[in-house]
C-alpha cells in the first residue's frame, strides 16, 4: 500500500499512518526507511471470512520537514484485505514532539458494543493526545455512538472521530480514528476506547500518547536505512547524544493539534 502525503504539510507537523490487515496473521513491515515505527498488534474473534475474523492494527510516525511529497510504500504479506491512512498533527512551534509511548489491545466479541483495553498506563498529563486507531473486521461503516477515550485518573476533552471507513477488497476489513486531549489528572491505568454501533464488529485498538514537551525528549527509535531499527539511534530534535527522561507535558494550549488526512486503499 502507498499512503501519500496531505497537501499543506510544513515542517514540524508529526504524520502518523495507520495501517489495517485482515486476517491477523497478516505481515506488516517492521522497518519503514526514515520512519518510526510505532505498536503493532493484533485483535479480534473467529476465523476469516467476509466481516468477520481477527484484524491487526499497526501505526508508524515522521517529524516532517515540509518538503515531503508523493507517497509511501508499506508492504503487507498474507494480507486478505488492508488499508492505510495517513494523518497529520501540529503544535506549538516552541514544542517538541514526544510520541514513545504506546499499547495495543483487543475487542475479542463479534457485537455491537466496542470495548478495548490497552495493556499499559501511558503515564498520561494535561496537554497529552492519546490516539485510539482501530482495525475492524467489517468495511461497514454503521453508526457509532456514545464513543469515548477514558483512562483512570485523567479527564479528558470530548472524543473526536476523524474516519470510519472500510474496504471491500477480500472478505472486507475497515478502520476507525479518534482521538481526545487530556486536560485534567494524571492517569492511574492503562487507556480505554468504548462505544456502541448498530453493527457488529470486532478487532484491535492502537493506542498511542502524543506530547508536545517544553524540553528535550527521547522520541522513539528511527528507522536506519539498510540497517533497520535500532535501540540506540534515538529520533530527536536535538543534536545531543545523551539520553534523558521525556520532558514535563506542554501547556494545554502548546497540545498537539489535529491537521488532516489523506486515504490509501489497497
């Protein structure tokens, strides 16, 4: 699949592409040059078929310098049925973007009533975006309802949807995009996506804090051309080598801010 860039990116706006396989089994690349790679996992009931079986949900990120343009190839073995979406998201230009934490985790009822747990507290603050991408196993689009990012501790601002969206190819698999900044509290537990639909539908839930820090900050492992992840070449907007704890959440007002979107099917 190749997700292309959103007109109107500038530099300092994080990109992040989500990308959804049916069935789980599928492989998704580990190594996107010149990418970060974020959580990969997998969730769902049943055995495949047409708008049923278990998903993956992966996602992966680019500190852009605004001359970005065209698209990107990620490549999917096994896959029955994929789908990728590539977004943006902006902050403060005083800012620095943090975006290391993450976790994954599964809806394993075929229903109409959505509920995944992530397997990790994010350590989330105010000023913190926690994104909530999905993988479903259905391109039906239904009519949620009553959704909601939550974790123990925190408050949050309303729960935005930004897509719901499928694809027919193979025995058909679909996705859905939110997100929620947190403006009170700190969290206690590990982050939870809800909701209710008028489908049925199961699968897997990626979730991930994105923090704009008033400081320097570890920001994930790059991607080295040819020479794939590695655990100490740290993405960061700073020429030190030094290695230090992520920086004090910014401001609410500095928070990181949705951009915009553009689709890719395969």
């Amino acid at each position: 699949m190749s997700p292309g860039y959103p007109s109107g990116i500038a530099g300092g706006m994080l990109a992040v592409i989500h990308v959804v396989a049916k069935p789980e089994t599928t492989t998704i690349d580990a190594v996107v040059a010149d990418w970060v790679t974020g959580p990969n996992g997998q969730g769902g009931t049943g055995a495949l078929g047409p708008d049923v079986g278990q998903t993956r949900s992966a996602v992966f990120f680019r500190v852009l310098t605004g001359t970005e343009a065209g698209t990107v190839t990620i490549n999917t073995t096994g896959g029955d049925s994929c789908v990728g979406r590539m977004y943006t998201y902006t902050k403060d230009k005083s800012a620095v973007w943090e975006f290391s934490s993450g976790t994954t985790g599964s809806d394993a009822t075929h229903g109409t009533g959505w509920s995944v747990t992530g397997g990790a507290d994010l350590g989330l603050m105010p000023g913190d975006m926690v994104l909530a991408y999905s993988s479903k196993d259905t391109d039906s689009t239904g009519t949620p309802s009553a959704q909601a990012i939550t974790a123990a501790g925190v408050t949050f601002a309303a729960t935005t949807t930004r897509q719901v969206s499928g694809t027919t190819v193979g025995n058909d698999s679909g996705y859905m995009t939110l997100d929620a900044l947190v403006t009170d509290g700190q969290s206690a537990a590990a982050p939870v996506y809800s909701e209710t639909d008028s489908i049925s539908e199961c699968g897997c839930t990626v979730f991930v804090r994105l923090r704009a820090t008033t400081g320097l900050a570890v920001l994930g492992t790059q991607n080295q051309p040819g020479k794939g992840p590695s655990s100490r070449a740290r993405f960061r907007q700073s020429p030190l080598s030094t290695e230090i704890p992520a920086a004090p959440a910014a401001p609410p007002d500095m928070a990181p801010r949705f951009e915009s979107m553009y689709s890719s099917f395969f």
